[in-house]
C-alpha cells in the first residue's frame, strides 16, 4: 500500500462532501443511523479523484481479522451473486476509560465501513462476504487535539524505515514504573500466590562485551522467543563454548544468525545489558546442560525483564526481526488529508498478524509467549508491545490507560490476553496463564484442558520434544492445580485427563533417539500420537471427584 502523506485535498466527491467527519469521530454513530456511501464500484470509480472514497478503498484493502481479501478481490467475489454491493459509513467507540478517576472519563472513535445493510446481520452461510465491519479509518493524534479530542487512542505517524525503538524504551520503562505488581508478577492473584524463582546456572550474552557470561546474581535480562531455521547458522557446542566466553567473541565469526545479532544492538538499544538465547546460552550437545536449561524454561522466561519476539511472516520465514534493520524494506502507512482532518489507515490487531507467522504455529515458542512478562513483537507491519495491563504499537498513542479500560476487541490496541479487561467479551477465545492456586477443581482442570487443545495444534521439528517443549508450563501447573504429572496428565485428575479425543488422523508418535518400532511416550497420553487432540471439556472435577 502507497502511502499519502499530508495532502490538503479537498477534492471531494457530492457524497462524501455532504458527510461531517469530524462529528463522527467525536461521537459514536451506531451502524442503525449509517450513512449510505453508494454502490462500491462507484466508489472504486470515483477514488481518482476523490480523498474520501480513495480513504474508503484504503480501508478496505487492509486486512481484518478473517478477512484476507483486498477491495478489489472483494468487489470480484460479491459480483459473482449477480447483485452490486453498497457500503455504509458509521462510527463506533474503540476505547472507553472510566475505571479511575486519575485517568479522568473519556472515549475514542473511529470510523467504520460496512458492505452490509444496517438491517442484516452477518450471515456466514449465505453471504460470508458481506460484513457490518470491513474497514476501519482512524483520526491522527495531532488532527485529534485541534476537535479539542484526547490524543490517546487516536493514529501516529510511525517511521518509514525501521521500528522506532526510543519508542520501544519508553513502552518498557512505563511498564516498568507505573503497572507494579500487575506486570512485574503476571498472574499472581492475592489468594495463594507461589514464588517464581530465579534461573540457576544460567549463560547469557553481554550485549556490551560481545561474549557469554554467567549472569550476576539479581541482574536483569531480555530474553529472545524465535523460529529455528531448518539448518541453523552456528549454535553453541562444548567446541566452541569456552571460546564463546572471550571477550568480543561475537565480534571474530560471521555466523551466528541474523536474528541473533539484530537481538543483540536490540537489547543494547533498549539499555539493557543481558541477553538470553536458546541457540547461544544451552550448550547443545551437552545433554547434561541441556536438560537443567530445559527444566527451567519457565524461570527463564518468567524471569526476564522482556522478551523479544521475531514475529517474521510466512511459513517459510527468513532469519530477521521484521523492521529492525532498514535494508531493502519500508514499512507503508496510509494518512490521506479530508476535509482538514488526517485520516489513517491502523494496522491490524496484534493476535491476527501473529496468526499468520511460523513463530505462531511452532510448539516451542507457545510456552515462551505465556511465560514471559512482557513481550516486544516485530512484525511485518510496526512493533507491538504487550503486558498485563494492555498493548501499544507505534501506529495509535495506546499508553498511559487504566488496565481495565475498555478496548474494543480486534482493533491495533486490543489486548486478549489481560484478566483485567472491562467485561468477560473483552478475554473471549484467548488463554490466562494463572501463577496463584485455582480457587475451583473445574477451573482448573479447565484451563490446563484449554492450554493443550491449542499447544497440540503447533508443529515440531523432533516429535520427541513433545513434553520438553512444554515444561515450563507444565512447572507452573503442577503448582497452580497442586498436583504432579504423568506424560502430561494430571495425576490429581488422572481418570479424566485419561478421556482425551483425538479429531486427527492419528499416528504414533516417533523418536529419532529410538528405533522406528520403539515408542517413548504410552498410547494412552496425547503426548504419545501425532495428530491434534481435544481434552475433556465437558467433565466437571467438581462433580465427578479426583482420583485417589
């Protein structure tokens, strides 16, 4: 997408003249009271000329969540029922902010197109084109402040070239000074809380001195969540380790992956001093240390201060963080002037650009995203960072909010996986990794069913990761259900975790380690096939008692 940058356009077309903008992002207007902008084909025709209607096609060329077609396939695909399309016009609340007085009451809009009638509803089986919300326009922060409108929640200008990373700094150090508790200690609730003890013995990169080192004792650290390449660059072994450990060691070889050296000036950046890498910090060919690292996986990440997140798009992913380095790539916002506002195209919701990644669909990478504090997303599009009490990205002045705020879900500042969102909506479909004792059997039960079912959709590279993959979860469960594990299964709730489903073509599960007749894992644990699996959703510990 081309960007347009500050054009006092006023070139509008007999519709879109008649609109007031400006009164649409000052007050919600429901879809019900939409304006009809005209057929969609008129309004592709009438963009050449027109800043709203080139706005409007904008909109919806950027991709909503479900939603992967631009205009143009769109305007195809509704043609092919013999009847055109028309598009309405309304506003809707995105951010509503009454839950402390300090913050003071306010709300934000944003402008919405919708290629259904205001008085259909969605109908995915018989029109699953047509929608009430396929597209959103945004208002800048700067045309914001001249309605006399709050900055926050409205668009910002982000850098062309890369990701501004002063920026970064600042989301982290807010985190850090004004959340308290409710970040530093994710998931911790008043009632039976356990201690999240500190890594042992663990290596990690001087971002300063270039080389490995033990890290001090209370030090703080970043710690990097990625996808391995099919054949990794270089990668830590007893060969090289102890060279590893001279100082500027990572200075003398053009090896190691670019991902890594792009995390290492990150974390300087950031001014932070230590760096945590799987590849670099777990000596790999040494099973001894591998293990001990493996076993603490939920210290290691618990632990960090931040993790950072390469979020690289497609499957077949190169080894980069998305817009860190400025070579051969421009990251394209679009910001058109109307009617003296500056209208903006936002970027998509944070969930929805993961779920087109290989970081989303790898088995070890979905532990480290839940056990991390804090995580800081390079994607395709702008950096997103995200904590207990909200996510912020460089496209929407999105800081300074109550935790629980009102967002509205699936927009560029939507957070699914607080618990301390305004209403049970605002968490619908996502997971809540609780670090406290649950206060019921079923709830927790529940939540460690909901964990597997989606960890068992993520691939493997080594089948016989399975359980290593996962342990740092499975820690953190054993201590909030207050029981132990068996291949995975909760021995407190034994006899249920036993009705597991598979819904796959099922296969069992081999090892490279063993022969391909010999089995690592029982037949009657998910960790012992290779296919999807559902837990038993539908059992109630509370009703059907433990095990003994």
């Amino acid at each position: 997408m081309a960007t347009s940058c500050n054009q006092d356009d006023e070139n509008l077309c007999s519709a879109c003249v008649q609109i007031d903008i400006a009164s649409l992002f000052r007050q919600a207007c429901a879809r019900e009271d939409a304006t009809h902008l005209g057929r969609l084909e008129d309004i592709m025709g009438r963009a050449s000329y027109c800043a709203f209607c080139e706005t409007i096609i904008a909109s919806l060329s950027s991709p909503l969540p479900y939603q992967m077609t631009d205009a143009t396939s769109l305007l195809r695909l509704l043609q092919n029922d013999g009847a055109g399309t028309d598009c309405w016009l309304y506003s809707y609340c995105i951010f509503e902010d009454s839950k402390a007085s300090i913050y003071g009451q306010e709300k934000t809009c944003r402008l919405a197109i919708s290629t259904l009638h205001p008085d259909k509803n969605f109908d995915r089986k018989h029109d699953p084109v047509r929608r009430s919300h396929s597209g959103n326009i945004q208002l800048s922060a700067s045309s914001a402040a001249s309605l006399s409108l709050s900055s926050r929640f409205h668009g910002r200008a982000i850098a062309r070239r890369r990701v501004d990373l002063q920026q970064a700094r600042k989301w982290l150090d807010i985190c850090k000074t004004t959340h308290g508790s409710i970040c530093e200690h994710p998931g911790f609730q008043d009632k039976m809380p356990f201690t999240m003890e500190r890594p042992e013995d663990l290596t990690v990169i001087n971002v300063h001195r270039m080389c490995l080192q033990t890290l001090p004792p209370n030090a703080h650290y970043v710690a990097l969540s990625y996808c391995w390449m099919d054949k990794p660059v270089m990668v830590n072994t007893k060969s090289i380790r102890d060279a590893l450990h001279t100082e500027e060691a990572f200075l003398k070889t053009s090896q190691i992956s670019s991902t890594i050296q792009e995390a290492i000036e990150c974390t300087k950046e950031l001014g932070q001093d230590f760096l945590w890498v799987d590849a670099m910090c777990i000596t790999q060919d040494d099973s001894i240390h591998k293990m001990q690292q493996i076993n603490q996986m939920d210290r290691v990440y618990g632990n960090a201060s931040l993790t950072i997140v390469a979020a690289t798009p497609g499957k077949h992913a190169k080894e980069r963080l998305p817009g860190f380095s400025s070579l051969g790539h421009f990251r394209n916002q679009y910001v058109k002037k109307v009617q003296g506002l500056e209208l903006m195209i936002p970027f998509g919701c944070l969930e929805d650009l993961l779920f087109r990644t290989r970081w989303d669909a790898r088995g070890w990478t979905f532990q480290e995203a839940y056990l991390s504090r804090r995580l800081l997303f390079f994607t395709e599009c702008q950096a997103y960072f995200q904590c207990s009490c909200g996510v912020c990205c460089e496209d929407s002045v999105g800081e300074y909010h109550h935790p629980a705020a009102f967002v509205h879900h699936s927009i560029n500042l939507w957070n699914p996986r607080t618990c301390y969102g305004a209403d049970d909506h605002d968490n619908f479909g996502d997971l809540w990794l609780l670090f406290s004792r649950y206060s019921s059997e079923s709830d927790a039960f529940r939540a460690y069913c909901n964990f597997i079912s989606v960890y068992m959709r993520r691939q493997l590279s080594y089948p016989e990761d399975i359980l290593d993959a996962v342990s740092g979860l499975l820690k953190v469960f054993e201590r909030s259900m207050d029981t132990s594990f068996i291949s995975g299964l909760p021995i407190r709730w034994f006899d249920h975790a036993l009705l597991w489903e598979l819904y796959d073509p099922a296969s069992r599960r081999k090892s490279r380690t063993l022969g391909e007749t010999e089995q690592r894992f029982p037949s009657w644990s998910w960790t012992g096939w290779s296919a999807g699996s559902e837990p038993p959703f539908w059992l109630d510990p509370d009703e059907c008692g433990q095990a003994n």
